[in-house]
C-alpha cells in the first residue's frame, strides 16, 4: 500500500520541514543522498520497510507520505531579505507553510473562516519613490481599519479579514517575517525570536503591503520590499493624521509619546519624520546614530508590551473540539505530527 499511495513531493516536506540535506536523511536511514534523491524525484518509489524509517527519520507518521492533499504553492512567497538568509532556512520556513495549508484545509471542512476581503491596488514592481504605495495604503486603510488614528491590534484586523496569521516555530529563527497570497487565503508569518510588539505590528502591515501591492511581483526584489516598507509607514502612520504631530529633530521625549500613541517604534517614527519630509536627512541620520550607539537599534527604551497574537487557527480547533474532534483528530486530518500542529496552532 505504501508503495501505491507514496508522493515523493511529501518527502521532500518532510525533509524540508527538519530542515536537513538529503545526506543527512540518507545516513538517518541507511541509504544514498542519490537514493533520497531518486525517491524526491519520483524516478524510484521506496519499498514499505524504507518508507518507515523515513517516517521515524523525519519524525511524520507514515501516512504524510501519502498522495491526495493539495498542493498550494508557496513559490511565490515574500521573504524580506534572500541574501540574509539560506536556502534550506527558507526551504524549512515554506515547509512549516505547507503544512499549515493542510491544517487550514482541515479545519475547513468543519468551521467557517471570515471571508477573505483584502483590497487589490498593483503597484508596478520597478516604480521607485512613486506615490503607488501611499495610494495603496490609503485604499487599504479604507476598505479594513475605515477610522482615521492608530490601528489598535493588526493581528485581529489580518484576521479579521481571511488573512491566516501564524508564528514560525523556533526551528526558523532566522527567518524574518514573511507573506505568501496562497489560494484559497493568503497567510502571514512572524518571526518568533525578536519578541518585540513595535516592530512586529509594522512586520504585519509589510506584509500586508505584499498581498495588497504585489501578486505577481518577483519576491526579494529591493524595490518591492521598500514599496512594502513605504505602505507600511503610511498605512500605520497616514500622512494626514500624524504628519503635524512628528518632530522635525530628535525629541525623545516626544518620540516616546507618539510610539505609545499610534503603537510604532521609534525608529519608525524617524523613517516617517524623513520620508515626509518634516525631518532632514542629516537630523535623521544623526538620530539613527543616537538610536544605534545607545543600543536602541535592538531594544527601544520603555516598558515591554506583549505580542500582538493570532487566535483563529486556536479558536477554530477550539470549537472543533467542542464538537468532538479534538487536536489529535484534526493533526490526523491535516495528516501532520500532533507535535507540528500545536508548533504551528499553540494552545491558549
């Protein structure tokens, strides 16, 4: 039977979700890297003995190997940066996505989601310093927040809206915050080692920006993630509110007023003073030099604030649950480790 229902597709998951090489899956279960690569290929389906020892070497019960999921695809992805991260640490990061497609297909077949609604503005890839992204966060802001001020929780707002939001396990630390518009939702993931409230709310609006702006932009691209990172400073921070408010020199205190205010750092605060113009380059530069010699470039000064977090993905099992299929019903659905599942969907 496991030599029917093998798809070789599904071992290249699995060993992506560990995070390993092919060598290395090869030495788990004593085989060839050239073997591991003939199965992934599908030029060669492994024999039922071999397709256990996979299932232990990469830690999935031996049915995830099976065919008959569906295949999102994840190619098109948004990651901030290609070059400050590895190959096989994206790989890991889009597996932990996959997965994640099939526990929202679950869940889906027992509870209703919201409708996703996001509002589509392109902004071509190769406009530079163009209105596009200002326009785009304008259109946006109007269509999901529709009230002038802080955003009070982007969480529950991509939420709110179909947007699937999830924290990498710890395995992908390294990973920063990224989105990807798969059909049938699109999803955002956050990084679950910078712990930082300020910087995670404008990582969401970002990304935000990527599903909004850029379905058919090549990710990485330098443009289009500054286009992100500009609709993200007006989505959170519009002109027309916040723009007679920023200081035109490094006001600290006034600085840390407006960041408790409107729910942004400091430093994003400076990009926007700059960016409209209320602040010159050699003020900003100056007050990025204050922020990194005090070492406020990795933490800001004041109190901590929790994370904002998602809760759909919790709140969908949890009514799942009520109704007798419990998590470890739904990882069988999913055909995901239980140990996956609650990496990806944390009890409360």
């Amino acid at each position: 039977m496991a030599r029917v229902l093998f798809d070789c597709e599904r071992l290249t998951l699995a060993r992506r979700l560990r995070g390993l090489r092919k060598n290395q899956v090869a030495q788990a279960v004593g085989t060839t890297p050239k073997a591991i690569g003939r199965y992934e290929a599908g030029v060669q389906t492994p024999e039922e003995p071999m397709v256990r020892r996979l299932a232990i070497a990469l830690g999935v019960p031996v049915e995830f190997f099976q065919g008959g999921r569906s295949r999102a695809s994840l190619d098109g992805a948004h990651f901030r940066s290609l070059r400050s991260t590895s190959q096989i640490e994206r790989d890991q990061a889009l597996a932990y996505g996959r997965i994640a497609t099939d526990v929202v297909g679950a869940l889906e077949d027992l509870v209703d989601f919201p409708e996703v609604d996001l509002p589509e503005y392109a902004v071509p890839p190769d406009e530079i310093g163009g209105s596009g992204p200002a326009e785009a966060a304008r259109v946006a802001r109007k269509a999901l927040a529709g009230e002038p001020g802080p955003v009070p929780h982007m969480v529950r707002l991509l939420e709110g809206h179909g947007v699937i939001v999830l924290v990498l396990p710890d395995a992908a630390e390294r990973v920063d915050a990224f989105s990807v518009g798969v059909h049938p939702r699109p999803m955002v993931f956050f990084n679950p080692a910078k712990g930082d409230y300020w910087r995670n709310r404008f990582d969401a609006a970002h990304e935000l920006g990527h599903l909004v702006m850029h379905a058919d932009a090549e990710p990485g691209e330098k443009i289009v993630e500054d286009q992100a990172h500009r609709f993200a400073a007006e989505f959170l921070m519009p002109e027309d509110d916040i723009g007679g408010e920023l200081p035109a020199s490094a006001d600290w205190e006034r600085l840390a007023e407006l960041k408790a205010a409107w729910g942004v750092s400091m430093a994003a605060l400076l990009y926007r003073a700059r960016t409209l113009r209320v602040m010159k380059e050699a003020a900003y530069r100056n007050a990025m030099s204050v922020l990194s010699s005090r070492g406020w470039r990795r933490q800001e000064p004041g109190p901590a604030k929790a994370l904002e977090r998602p809760t759909m993905l919790t709140r969908a099992i949890e009514i799942v649950g009520a109704a007798g299929t419990d998590r470890d019903r739904v990882a069988e659905r999913a055909r995901v480790t239980r140990a996956d599942l609650d990496l990806l969907v944390p009890r409360r």
